[in-house]
C-alpha cells in the first residue's frame, strides 16, 4: 500500500512540476512585486467623448458611449485564484468606477469572473450580464444577473447588449468544463449608433467573427485579446496569438482596435511586453497605424470617437 | 484527370454543380458560427465520478496511538442559501454553491489504515454539514460543522466535526470528534475535494 501511495504521489508531483502547467506555476511563484501605476484616473467621465476607452489590464476595459458606461470582465484582484499575482494593479481603482449601464462577464475563469471584484463594485451598476450557465455558479449580489444565449440580446435605456459567439471553453475549475458547454461569449454593446464588440477570451473562429460582422455590420470598435499566446500548441484551441486578433478584426470589419488581455497576470510562457511587440510587428508588416489600432498602458484612456 | 466532355456527358454534374453553387451562395448569406460544444453526459459523468475518487488523507489519533488513512466523500443533495441560482444540488455540486453557504447531507465511507499493531479497518458515515464563508464568498475561506453518524465494524455511534477550507474548497483541514469510537476518537483529515 505505501508502495502505491509513493507511486500516486510521484505522479502528481511530476504532472505539477513539468510541462506548462509546472511552469506557469513556477512563474507565478517568482512573479516580482506588483507594479503601481502613476497617475491614474479619478474621474473617467469623458465631456469631449462620444466613444472612449480605459484599460483597467487583462480584459478589464471601461467604455463610454456618450453618456453611458459599460465595464468588462471587472477584475480588481491583487491575485487570480489565490496563486497568479497580479503584475501591474488595476488602471482604475474600483471606487472611481462611475455608474454603470451594465457589466459584462464573458466567461467563468478566474482572469475574467472575480467575485471579490463584483463586491468592489456591487453599488454602481443594476445589472450584468453573463452567458448561459454561469449564473448558477455565482454568489448572491445586490445587482441583477442575467443570461444572455449565443444572439439573445438585452435592451434598456437605448443601451442594446447582445451576445455573440465566440471560441473558448466555459467552467472555472477545470473539469465543470466538461459540463459547462455553453458558458462563453463575446458581446457586441449598441448605444446612439455607436458599436462596441468584446472578444473577451476567443481563439481564432473566423466562421464566428463574419457571423458577427453580418449582423453588426458597422462596428466601431473591437476589444481583441492578444495574449497568452505560448505555448502556440496549448493556446491555440482557445486563445487568439497577435497576428489571429488582427485577422479576426479584419473579420469583424471594425474601425478601431484596442488590444486586451496581456501582460497583467502571468498565464503563459509569454514574456512580458511580448504580446504588444508582436503585434506591433504584425501592424507593421500589414501597414496597420496607431489610428486603427490603440494599444493602451494600464490606465490610459482614450477618446477614439469625439463630439 | 476529367475534361469537360466527361462533365458534359455526365447530366447529374451540372445539377450537382448547380445545387453546390446554391448552398455555397446560401451560406455566404447566412455565416454561421459553429455551435457550442454539446454536452457529452458519459465524459461529465466520467470526470465527476474520477473526482469523487480523490482521497483524502486522515491522521487517526487515539488515546495510545496514532494511525492514517483515507476518507472519501460524496454529496447526494446540498441546499446552497448562498448561489444565485440553483439551490439544491444532487451529487454535482460546484465549489461556490457549497462554500458560499450550504447545507449538505454528506456520505464517507473511510479506511483507517497505518497504526502500530492495529488492524485496517473501513468505516461507514452519514452526515449533515453546514458551510459558512468567510472571505470573498467563500471562495478564498469558509469554515464548517457538521454532525454525523457513523457505523464501523462492531460499533456504531455520533461524531461532530469542524472544518476550515480555502482555495475554492479544494484544499482545507477537518477534524472529526467521535468520543465513543475506539482507536478513532480524533481524526484530523486534509480535504482534498474537487467537486
């Protein structure tokens, strides 16, 4: 018997030390100290915007649309799980959020649903909107929490949220993915004319971003995640590399691109900054300026459309 | 290779042609994302039933020894006062919706193992427990107590237990009173539940 407890054990162990998995762990281990970022913004209420945006890091974006405010996969955290430590804090802290129209969570991972970041913000918004499946694997908050299936839409205050089909996998803790088949999406927001999708965590699906551009032909901004994007052979079943997220925006057809989901908690073998000089490689080779695609510093904001 | 005779002499080309043109233009129109994964109930079932076989491990103390061993556990209905949506879960139930605050009625069947001079020996349990949180929903931290009876070979009793649990429940420490049990009186047992 204590032969076959050695053997369990050395199993576990070397399943937990090598490949991917061993070393993300390892790198999340030694992550250096969270870096502080200068300047932040207290009030990101835009007069001069009809469309702006503030990456808060990761997934995490701030959107107006005139006067309305729309908030991504809100993660506040100082950790992921209790074990991934945040490189960069959040680019916005969570008591200047303004009054949200709504908050959109894409999916259940830890780097995209974080409860303890819902109770940060539980006051400033009525509703968020989540996909099919996870509001049974959510606490109770004050804010209303409703599903949106794959093309259902959601309607309020000339605010239109729509749920888009992406590629991804749902769960949180690694085998409900076999159960939660249908927990992930993309969102495209509509308000006044104005058009934002959110990829939110999506490999290259080309058949899912022209689906989407059929419906939402005139998309004036897309959120694409760019990273992880090593290992490619591990990623690419559910993560868009650099060059995929400048294709799928050529897909989706939108005016404008910010980039997401980088360099702000380690979930890879990717360097950081590696993503961003990819895709600045990427823009170069494809004569792609800064006036299509924004890639922001934590906390910047952005007026992409002005009054 | 085929020329165009071939084509011309075979009637059934062109209309083919024709009907692989028709689709080809219709789903041009009508793109379509491929459909969400569907649910396979034999692999669900399969990794649920493989997690339920995670032991974990117990520290068996007595009045004069101390032993080991492992303790299994399964729960066939918990009423989750803290989750959204769904409060009464059968068998298949998620780290939130037990320790954002349950009540579960639970099933242990235990093996005692590794003391000087004793006997392996397994045991029986049934039991209800209620799980609190503590921090962020219970997700970072959540405590536990619970009652229980047991039946082992020759014996039968009560026990109480108390717990304290983190990372979304996968990892925790539980200890097991049982006062009347001989050669089991305190079992300290590392929770490993995954599900």
């Amino acid at each position: 018997m204590r032969l076959s407890h050695a053997l369990v054990l050395a199993l576990g162990g070397s399943l937990l030390s090598c490949g991917f998995p061993g070393r993300a762990l390892s790198r999340n281990l030694a992550a250096p100290p969270t870096r502080s970022v200068a300047n932040k913004i207290r009030d990101p209420r835009r007069a001069d915007a009809r469309l702006s945006v503030l990456w808060v890091g990761h997934a995490t974006v701030l959107v107006q649309m005139d006067d309305l405010f729309v908030l991504t996969d809100p993660v506040f955290t100082h950790t992921l799980g209790q074990i991934s430590p945040r490189l960069v804090e959040p680019g916005l802290d969570p008591a200047n959020v303004p009054a949200l129209a709504a908050v959109v969570v894409s999916h259940m991972h830890f780097d995209h649903l974080s409860f303890a970041s819902l109770d940060m913000i539980e006051q400033k918004t009525p509703l968020v909107l989540v996909p099919p499946g996870v509001r049974a694997n959510m606490p109770r908050y004050a804010f209303e929490i409703r599903e949106l299936g794959r093309w259902a839409s959601y309607e309020a205050h000339g605010l239109r949220v729509t749920a888009v089909p992406v590629q991804h996998v749902g769960g949180r803790y690694g085998i409900d993915e076999a159960f939660e088949t249908r927990a992930f999406t993309g969102y495209v927001f509509e308000y006044h004319g104005l058009s934002v999708y959110f990829g939110g965590d999506t490999a290259y699906a080309p058949a899912a971003f022209r689906a989407t551009r059929q419906r939402f032909p005139n998309l004036s901004l897309a959120l694409l995640p760019i990273c992880p994007n090593l290992p490619r052979g591990y990623m690419q079943r559910t993560h868009v590399a650099p060059a995929g997220a400048l294709d799928a925006f050529a897909l989706l057809g939108a005016q404008q691109l910010v980039p997401i989901h980088f360099d702000t908690f380690i979930n890879s073998d990717d360097a950081p900054g590696a993503c961003p000089a990819e895709l600045r490689r990427q823009m170069q080779a494809r004569g792609l300026g800064n006036d299509r695609v924004s890639i922001l510093d934590f906390g910047q904001q952005r007026v992409l459309i002005a009054k | 290779m085929r020329t165009a005779h071939e084509f011309d002499s075979n009637p059934g080309l062109p209309i083919a042609f024709g009907l692989a043109l028709f689709f080809a233009g219709s789903a041009a129109h009508a793109e379509e994302a491929p459909p969400p994964r569907r649910l396979s109930l034999l692999v669900a079932a399969t990794e649920w039933g493989l997690a339920q076989l995670i032991p974990s491990p117990l520290l068996v103390t007595g009045a004069s020894h101390v032993g080991g061993g492992l303790r299994w556990q399964v729960t066939p209905l918990l009423y989750s006062f803290g989750i959204a949506e769904r409060p009464v879960r059968l068998f298949l139930v998620s780290p939130i919706a037990r320790h954002s605050g349950s009540v579960e009625l639970h099933l242990s069947p235990e093996w005692a193992c590794c003391a000087p001079n004793a006997q392996q020996s397994w045991l029986a349990r049934a039991g209800l427990r209620l799980y609190l949180p503590l921090l962020e929903h219970g997700e970072v931290l959540s405590w536990s107590v619970g009652s229980s009876y047991y039946r082992a070979a020759g014996t039968d009793g009560l026990a109480g237990d108390l717990g304290l649990y983190t990372f979304s429940g996968v990892l925790g420490l539980n200890v097991t009173v049982s006062p009347t049990l001989t050669r089991r009186e305190v079992m300290s047992v590392l929770t490993l539940r995954y599900f």
